[in-house]
C-alpha cells in the first residue's frame, strides 16, 4: 500500500542548450516548471544529473559540484553560464 501524494500533468517550457568550455562540454535541459516553488529543474543529458536550481543556489559553487559532480573551475563556468537563463526565486515564495 501506499499513499498517493500527488499527480499532475502541465505543459512544461523546456530549453535545450549545449556549450563547450576550454575542458569539456555540456548539454543540458532546463525544465521550466510550476513545482518545485519556481525553481526550473536543470537537467545534464550527459550525466543524468539534475538539481532544482534559482538565481540564489548558482553561488553556492560546492552546491553545484555536488549536483553535477564537476571540479570547482567547471562550477565556476557553469554558474556563469546559467545565471543568464535561471529566475531569481525570492525565499518566501519558496517556503
């Protein structure tokens, strides 16, 4: 038995985009979505890896290399990177 928590379906907005550094290559999705507070899930189609992430989670480096399991300089790029792409979600809209 177990207890249904929820289930829903929505029309997501997703963007697909792929980048290249000096040391390696990324192709992610960014799945734009109503849950999670606002925050879009990113998505490595490499890896598998995902984290929900905002404006406010991309200094959090060591967050970041945890997520996607990269080294601090690949952090550092890919913080840059998304801060171009992912909403700022204010604390109190998310809690």
């Amino acid at each position: 038995m177990f207890d249904k928590l929820y289930e829903e379906t929505e029309k997501a907005n997703i963007q697909f985009i792929g980048y290249a550094s000096e040391s390696s290559r990324y192709d992610f999705a960014i799945i734009f979505t109503e849950h999670f507070f606002g925050k879009p899930i990113v998505l490595c189609m490499q890896t598998g890896r995902s984290a929900l992430l905002c404006q406010d989670d991309l200094s959090n480096l060591e967050h970041l290399q945890r997520c996607f399991s990269i080294r601090p300089a690949e952090a550092e790029e890919l913080s840059h990177f998304l801060r171009q792409r992912l909403p700022f979600v204010a604390l109190h809209d998310q809690y």
